[in-house]
C-alpha cells in the first residue's frame, strides 16, 4: 500500500482498502455520489429516541415541510414509546390505533402490508408474524416504534413495528430510559452532572438508599440490584488509596470490616458487572474506571 | 390537559385529589365492591364492574382520586403475580414523574 496514494483519498468514506482493490477510483466520482446525500436529509443521521407522549406532543415542527421534530431542542426522527392500547380501528389500509401512555394520547397508524396479507394464505414465516400482530389487543401494552408525522395541525405516528409488551417491566424500564435521555439532552452526560452535584438525577433510582450517601462524585453508578456486600466493596476500593494495582482481597475486608469470603463472592460479581478488573492475581482488583 | 394520568403512590394522592391518575401497587385485600392497595402505603379503592383483582398480584388502576383519598376506578389492568414486577422501577418512575413532570404532565400552577 502506498501511503501517498491513500491520502489522496483521506477526505471520503472510502477506506484504504476499496482504493487497494479496485486500483483507483477518480476523486471527482466520490464526490459527485457522495453529494445527494450530504444536500438531503439521509437516513443514515437517523436517531431512534425513546419518548413519552407528551414529548411528541410537545416538539417543535420547524417548519411544516420539515422531516423531523425538535425534542429538547435535539432533531428527533424516529421514535419509540410504550403505551397502552385504547382503541384499535380496522382502516382499508392502515391500522389505527389509540395509545395511552399516561402523559396523553396518540394516534399511531400503521401501513397494511398487502403482500404480506397474502403471504399469510401460504402460511410460512409472515403467517408467524401476523399472529405476533393479532395479540395487539385493546387494553393491552405495546411497544411502537415509528417516525412522528404532522398532517393538517394533527400529530400520529407512523409506525414500522407495533409488538405487545410480555414483561409489564419494560413500561418502567422505557420511562425511565425517556427521562435519562430527556435529561442528557437538557443537562448533559451524567459524567458532567456528577461533577457538578451529587443530588439530583442520581436520586432517581432510589435503590439502595444507605448507599447512596456514601457515592463519591465520579464514582460511577452500581445497576440496581447489585447486592449490598458488592456496593460495600466497590466503595471500599473507590475510597481507599492505593497504587496503579489496586487493592489485595485481604486488605478489603480488613478496611471494609468483611469476610474474605464474602468480599470474594462481591468482587466475583462486581468483575461481572464490570465495575473492577484483575491486576497482578487473581485477588487483586481495580476500579475499572472509564472516566 | 386531560388526557394525561400521572403515575402516583400512596403519598402523592393528597396533592391529586379529583384528578384521574394512575397507580401500579400490590392487591392487598379484597372486600366486594372494595379493594385494598400497597403502593408506597394502603391505598382503598372502589371497584368498578369490570374490575378482577387478584390477591398478590400486580395491577395498575386507573382512577379518580376522591376526598377521603381513596380511589375510585375506572379501568384496571392485571399485571400477573407482584414477584413478576420490579417495584424499585415502579417508584424511581413515580419520583421521576414529579421531578421531572415537564416531559409527563402539566403542573397546574
């Protein structure tokens, strides 16, 4: 490979490898393809963000032409939400349904794939798929994800996949990753917000509230359900000082005031999490802090 | 608007009376046209006819909240077994709903 010839081609998408294949391709050619998608909005910038309700009813339409929506003033195209089934409407050529996800109502339709109706007659794989459809049920919870559209002053959503809700867990699991995505758009990462104050969106979880107080800032997180005896050792670790390799088993438990046994069973799942990592044995471990 | 049913428990019925609100909680006890809730506290409820509450189980009432707090419903739905349901979830999401109600409700001022 010739280095000079690469850099000539250091400013497109095109890797070094097309360029060692195909002997040459002329710059002006890339250019030209590469334009459209630069002057028209791409699928490729495409974001899929998570949202209640009331966000898509709350985002700005720049313009009425416009492709997308602003949520938080950040340009918002696709779209996911849990809501609850309202009111299905059998239309000749779209479903529409009503979702109620306790923030408001939306109406979300979706395109009757025709081809697909017919392919069900053969009864293979999009049969599978219309029986996933049919448990769409009133009442129930649903998933959809889609792209919010603006026609005559009303909002829906057109949606690609609606797929009914198992685990009635994933209606807290999709408002709380709405709010964490709301609040890194209006306040930042959470690695900025730990620098700034302890209090706040850290709170949310409310798991393991005597720990909570004892979090350092820049420490990062443990996921709810991390047991009691792992916290304790992660924080051990985290408050401790000690060299580039860490902390000895031996020396947790004599500062933490645990069982070696216990502090082993901790760390096993902390290295799982990964939270910590193994330096110069196996009984060794350090914060693997990304920050 | 109207059309919103903000997620509360047990302590933040006083500051919804009359509004419609929805509530995630545990059957506690179940006493003909009235139903006893844990959510964040005891909550009493009134059931409507097409209410089927379960001992033990999960479920998620939608109703209106009356003077003496209790709750009177409108539409519930089953959530299958408490062990199945994540309550630290459910109450991260009632506090996230209050302290960030800007992307859930309107606050009436």
């Amino acid at each position: 490979m010739d280095y000079n010839t690469n850099n000539n081609y250091s400013t497109t998408s095109y890797s070094a490898g097309g360029g060692g294949g195909g002997g040459g391709f002329m710059p002006g050619s890339q250019n030209a393809s590469d334009s459209p998608s630069g002057g028209k909005r791409s699928y490729g910038k495409d974001t899929l963000r998570p949202c209640t309700i009331k966000q898509l009813h709350d985002a700005i339409h720049p313009n009425p032409d416009a492709e997308y929506f602003l949520i938080d003033g950040s340009e918002t195209t696709q779209i996911t939400f849990v809501g609850q089934v309202r009111a299905i409407s059998m239309q000749t050529t779209n479903v529409t349904y009503k979702l109620d996800d306790g923030t408001g109502i939306m109406e979300v339709k979706q395109w009757i794939d025709a081809e697909q109706q017919s392919g069900d007659d053969g009864g293979d794989g999009g049969g599978q798929e219309r029986k996933e459809k049919e448990k769409v049920v009133e009442q129930g919870y649903v998933r959809v994800w889609g792209r919010l559209k603006a026609f005559n002053n009303k909002r829906h959503v057109g949606a690609n996949i609606i797929r009914p809700i198992k685990d009635f867990n994933e209606i807290q699991y999709h408002l709380l990753e709405a709010t964490v995505v709301h609040l890194h758009f209006t306040r930042g990462p959470p690695g900025e917000l730990n620098d700034n104050s302890k209090g706040g969106a850290q709170n949310m979880n409310g798991n393991g509230g005597a720990y909570d107080a004892g979090d350092m800032g820049g420490v990062q997180k443990l996921p709810a359900g991390t047991s009691a005896a792992a916290r304790k050792v992660y924080h051990t670790i985290a408050n401790t000082p000690q060299s580039h390799e860490g902390l000895h088993v031996q020396q947790i438990a004599q500062t933490g005031g645990m069982e070696i046994g216990e502090v082993l069973r901790a760390g096993e799942e902390l290295v799982g999490l990964g939270a910590i990592y193994t330096t110069v044995d196996e009984q060794t471990w350090a914060l693997l802090d990304v920050n | 608007m109207t059309e919103s049913t903000p997620r509360v428990n047990a302590p933040y019925l006083e500051q919804f009376s009359h509004q419609t609100v929805r509530i995630l909680g545990k059957v506690r006890q179940l006493r003909g046209e009235q139903a006893t809730i844990d959510a964040g506290g005891q909550i009493q409820v009134h059931l409507n006819r097409d209410a089927h509450l379960q001992l033990n189980h999960a479920v998620e009432i939608i109703g209106k909240v009356q003077n003496d707090l209790s709750v009177k419903v409108m539409a519930s739905t089953d959530m299958g077994p408490e062990g199945n349901i994540d309550f630290n979830a459910v109450d991260a999401v009632v506090d996230a709903t209050h302290r960030y109600n800007q992307i859930f409700y309107e606050k009436e001022q």
